[in-house]
C-alpha cells in the first residue's frame, strides 16, 4: 500500500483496506499460532487507539497491544483458561519483536519490511 492510498483511506467498515492485515504464520513467528498485524496501522487509531496484533488461539482471534514492556490481551473472554500459557507466548513475541511491530503500525514500514524483521520466539 503507497502513501497516496493510506491518505485517502476512510476508516470506515466500507473501506476494504481498512481491514488489510499480514499474516505470520506460525513457522515464520515461532509461535504455535497465526498472527496478523494490521496492514493500516495508525490510521485505524480512530477506530482503535491502542496498537494491536491479533493472534488465533483456541481457534478464536484475540487482540493484544503491542507494549513494549506489558502487552495486554484486550479481549480475555475469548481466551480458553487453557490457553494462558499460549498468551504469555503471544507477549513474549511482541516483546521481541516491538520496534518492528510498532513502526509498521506508524506506517513507518511496509507489510514486506516488517515480515523480514520479525523474529522467532
């Protein structure tokens, strides 16, 4: 996605780009489950203030912030209490990967970029 289509991106639920994402897959992140990041970044913050991933576990999508010291699962009624320990998996990767996580969600990095930079738990 060029600079020219994220300025005229409209936030909006119509605006298909609004829901781009990368998918890592597990033998890319390490991590038993896929994780997307938003393609958009920043330019949801209207829509969501917080920067996220989002992580499939126990077959159910859960958003976590992207922090570099405690990312939180924004949407715990979705994990299964089996699946804790695969959060805190989920955390440690944010942790490792922050600087990457976060400038792509600044738009600072593409798609591309950001999957040669992310590292294996």
């Amino acid at each position: 996605m060029n600079q020219q289509s994220l300025t005229n991106l409209n936030n909006s639920p119509e605006d298909e780009r609004f829901f781009e994402m990368a998918h890592i897959a597990p033998e890319e992140s390490g991590l038993p489950y896929w994780v997307l990041i938003f393609s958009v970044g920043s330019c949801r913050k209207s829509a969501c203030k917080t920067p996220i991933i989002e992580a499939r576990i126990a077959d159910d999508y859960i958003s976590v912030s992207i922090d570099a010291a405690d990312p939180a699962c924004l949407s715990p009624e979705n994990l299964p209490p089996s699946e804790i320990a695969g959060l805190a998996d989920v955390k440690r990767w944010i942790i490792l990967n922050y600087d990457a996580l976060i400038k792509h969600w600044n738009e600072e990095l593409t798609d591309k970029e950001v999957l040669n930079l992310i590292k294996r738990i």
